[in-house]
C-alpha cells in the first residue's frame, strides 16, 4: 500500500504536554477506525511548530478525508517513493 508524508503546521505542537499528544493520538485513531482499515497511521515527529505523520493508504484524497474529520490540518502531503538510510549506501 503507497505511503504518504503529511506535513500539519502547528504552531506550538513542540510544546504540547504528554496529556495533549495522547488526546490528539486518540481522536485521530477514533476517526481512523471510522475510515476503516484501507488507511493506517504508521508514526509521527513532533517538531517545535510542526508535525510530520506518516500514513498507509490507498490514496492521497483518503488521507485528506481523515485530516478534515479529524479537525487536523494537512498543509502537505506527499507520496513516499523510497525509503534510504545508512545501510543504502553499502
């Protein structure tokens, strides 16, 4: 299934206490199950203003759906065509 990149701007997100990120964990999987399991949410880095999720699903329209139900912004999504890391250049 193809994976997507999504971008959430969030001014403060860095700042958000343990409480906050599993309150906002909870409605984003609620909604989740609501889609179905066509879309899955795989895991999230929480910068100072930002918030960069990274999702399985079968298009990038289902990721926006969720995005809208959830209350949550997608400032960008993109396609993920590769992945690489240290061991790529072996």
């Amino acid at each position: 299934m193809p994976q997507f990149v999504i971008e959430r701007e969030m001014p403060g997100a860095g700042r958000l206490r343990s409480d906050e990120l599993r309150n906002a964990s909870q409605g984003s999987c609620n909604v989740l199950r609501e889609l179905g399991p066509e879309i899955q949410w795989v895991h999230s880095y929480v910068t100072d203003d930002k918030i960069y999720c990274v999702y399985r699903a079968p298009s990038e329209e289902l990721i926006r759906q969720h995005a809208e139900l959830a209350g949550l912004p997608a400032n960008s999504i993109a396609r993920i065509r590769a992945t690489i890391d240290p061991t790529t250049a072996e």
